[in-house]
C-alpha cells in the first residue's frame, strides 16, 4: 500500500494555472488576454461560475453592455447567491437605462406629460450615479 496521497490530474492543475494566469491579466487591465484565458478555462469547465462573472466585468469594463449581461446571467444561472453579479447586472441596467433616456430627451417634445417624466427619470438615474461613493478604481477593483 502507497503512502503517496493521490495525485490531482493534469487536466485540473493546467484549469489552475490558467485561472492564475486569467487572474493576475485581468488585475493587470490586458483585458485582451484576460478575456481569452476565461475562454480557455470554459472550453474545459462549461460551468465555472467565476470565469463567467469576470468575462461579465471585462465585457463592462469594455462598453459590451449586452455581452455583460449575458455572461452576468449565465453566473447566476450557475450561481444564483452571487451577490456581486445581481449587483454588477443591476449597475450595467442602469447604464443602458441612462442611454435610452438620454436619448429619448432629445427627441419629441419634452413639454409634454410623458417628456417630462423622461427628463425626470433621467436626471434621478444621473443623480444616483453621480452621488458621492467610493473612487472609480475602488468600483472598478470591486468589478
């Protein structure tokens, strides 16, 4: 009988050393190769809940609104108590919300009941992003 303990097999140690490589590209902002190495480690492990919500933080961080929400979603299909991602989804939300009413305001009428409660509701989502919270690189390093 050996005394060795078993050994993990090769497959899981490459899947780790590609999460660590994965990792340290992404807290380097090369989002490029970040994004690539998540690939890589889902070509393997479909279902890794935590490569989906960092290709969702690199898909934010890059102005890909929808591809964030999809890959959001797939961690919460995979993980439904990761609070970070509702949250993350909720911000990106909010985000595309801010556009369409941006946009809508410079068209039509805006003294009218329903332009009113366009500019209304766009200066509300303003204000909320603009009130005082934590430095951009705090927000971006909790992405």
């Amino acid at each position: 009988m050996s005394s060795e303990p078993p050994k993990e097999p090769e497959g899981n140690q490459q899947i780790m050393i590609l999460q660590s490589e994965a990792e340290s590209a992404y807290k380097m902002a090369m989002l490029d190769k970040a994004e690539s190495l998540y690939f890589e480690i889902l070509a393997s492990v479909p279902n890794y809940s935590p490569a989906w919500f960092r290709l969702g933080n690199i898909y934010t961080r890059t102005g890909r609104q929808e591809a964030a929400i999809a890959a959001y979603s797939k961690c919460l299909e995979l993980d439904p108590e990761n609070q970070k991602a509702w949250y993350n989804i909720s911000l990106v939300r909010i985000k595309q919300s801010t556009q369409v009413l941006s946009t809508a305001s410079r068209k039509g009428n805006l003294d009218t009941p329903v332009g009113r409660q366009i500019n209304a509701l766009l200066a509300a989502l303003n204000k909320l992003q603009q009130e005082p919270r934590k430095s951009d690189s705090q927000i971006q390093a909790a992405l």
